[in-house]
C-alpha cells in the first residue's frame, strides 16, 4: 500500500485535518506519521514474542542515535529531524513507550498513565511543533497536553483491543470494577461498569483538550486551522463515547463524514473568530509537575 493510503487509511483524523496544510507540509507530516506507526505496529505486532519486539524496538533506537539506517521509514525521519532539529530524546521517549507495552499493562496511578500518554502521544505534539517551526516553549506544554488528551481519548475507545492484549489503562482510582484476570470474559455488568469508568479519562481529557486549546490559538493561522480541526474531531469520539459507553463493547466509536465537514466549518470559524468568544484562561500545565517529576522537562 502506498504511503498516502497508508497515512488515509490508518489515521483517518489526521489525514482530513492535515488536508489544510500547504502540500509540502503535509509530505512531511507524513513521513512523521509513517515513522510513528512503524514504530506503533512493531510494538504491537501479535506474530512475535515480546523478547523478538523488543529488541526489533532496540534497533530503531540504535539507528537513531547512529543517524544510519537502511529502513526508508526510518532514513526519511532521521532526514526530516535534521531539518527540523528534532531533539533525539524525543523520539526515543515515544520507543520507550511502546516498549512499557509490551508486557501485561495494569496501571495503578493516573501520573503513571500521564507518564505513557506524553511518551507515545506527547512525543508526537513536540515533534509537530518542531515540523510546525514553534519556538515558544510555553507551547510545547500545550503540545504535550493536546497530544495527552488525544491518547485518553485513544485508550477509552480501544478498551476492548487493549483488554485482548492484557492492557488496562485505566488508573485502579478510577476503577469501580474489580478483574483478577485481564481479558474480555468480564461478564456484562463488569463491562458496563468498567465502560462507565472509562469516561472518567474522557473527562480528564476534555480539561486537557480545553487547556490545549489556549496554545492552539497561539499558533499562527496556517497551523492553528489544522491543529484545531484534529483537536475538535478527536473531542467528539469522546463526547460520541460518553452518549453510550457500553457501545464500546460492540463497535468502534468514530466521527461520521457528516460530523466531520461540520466539525471542520465550525473550527474554521472558530480559528478565525473564536479569539473574540473565548473566556480568558488562565494559563496552567497541570502536567508538568507530573512529568517533571519523571525527569522530562521541555
């Protein structure tokens, strides 16, 4: 398959907001976007042992810090962070990320689950942020949050997947359900409940989405347009989650054609105006101490 209709068919939210950006820009992002799911489906990969995946993983963090590499994917992200001046931790943190998966996943604390999202998803924000040419390090904190929000977005969508992979995300604090073994024969009323605990990340991720968006409307309007769009589509797969989130056992949640063009006119006139609209806020990042804590600090 093609790079483009691997990048159309597998991110689909991306793709249409990134149809905004000039052509040259969206090239690029898609080469970010074709690195980031290389290194996703290595991770995730269910023909190969943990030890065949690791050290798969391994290599590519070989190959970035060496700068040399015989993988297109990987040879066009190492050309495109040197362009952009991409710092080498960044993508390493998004590695070490993927690898926190790839054993039996039960997280205890919601730090420890902000800690996985800005790895895997933060990771992304930042690099964005170097492809976008932002310099503001205030913004690469509502980069992280932005890119925080998505992933909680992600992990209440995909909790039927992740359960088939031995992973629960979801912080034991927020837990009204009790499971000895993770997978999917929880019977009906534990998959209500635990559908119904799941929208308590939809609710840490609308704070997140709301604070982002202080540093979306910093960005200039090439840029703000596009991040808004994604930011707006991936909120309402939450909203659209927390309608019916017994739902989730039995489809996968998206945003219809519809919904989207509607989502996109609405952002459109949002970036433009939505400046005069909005409440003043105050600017706070509720997850630097968090992250601060664990050594990362942009």
């Amino acid at each position: 398959m093609p790079n483009k209709d691997i990048f159309k068919e597998r991110a689909k939210t991306f793709f249409w907001a990134s149809l905004f950006f000039t052509k040259k820009k969206q090239k690029e992002v898609e080469t970010l976007y074709l690195f980031c799911r290389y290194i996703d489906d290595l991770g995730d990969s269910d023909s190969e042992t943990f030890q065949t995946k690791k050290k798969k993983l391994e290599k590519v963090k070989f190959q970035l810090l060496s700068k040399i590499s015989e993988n297109p994917t990987i040879l066009n992200f190492l050309n495109l962070s040197k362009n952009y001046n991409i710092k080498l931790e960044v993508p390493l943190h998004l590695i070490d990320g993927v690898l926190s998966d790839q054993k039996p996943v039960n997280i205890l604390k919601f730090e420890d689950l902000v800690l996985y999202c800005y790895r895997v998803a933060g990771t992304v924000g930042l690099m964005m942020c170097s492809i976008m040419g932002v310099k503001n390090k205030k913004l690469f904190n509502h980069a992280i949050e932005l890119g925080v929000a998505m992933q909680l977005t992600n992990i209440s969508r995909d909790i039927r997947e992740d359960l088939d992979r031995k992973r629960i995300y979801l912080p034991k604090k927020f837990r009204n359900f009790q499971i000895k073994k993770r997978n999917v024969s929880l019977n009906k009323k534990q998959k209500e409940v635990f559908a119904s605990d799941i929208c308590k990340l939809i609710d840490q991720s609308n704070e997140l989405y709301e604070q982002a968006r202080i540093g979306i409307f910093k960005l200039p309007f090439k840029y703000r347009l596009v991040i808004l769009i994604a930011s707006n589509l991936y909120q309402r797969i939450g909203y659209e989650i927390a309608k019916n989130p017994k739902e989730l056992w039995n489809r996968r949640i998206y945003v219809n054609l519809i919904s989207k063009i509607n989502i996109t006119l609405i952002s459109i006139l949002y970036s433009m105006f939505g400046l005069f609209f909005r409440k003043k806020n105050v600017e706070k990042f509720p997850l630097n101490n968090i992250l601060i804590k664990y050594g990362i600090k942009f």
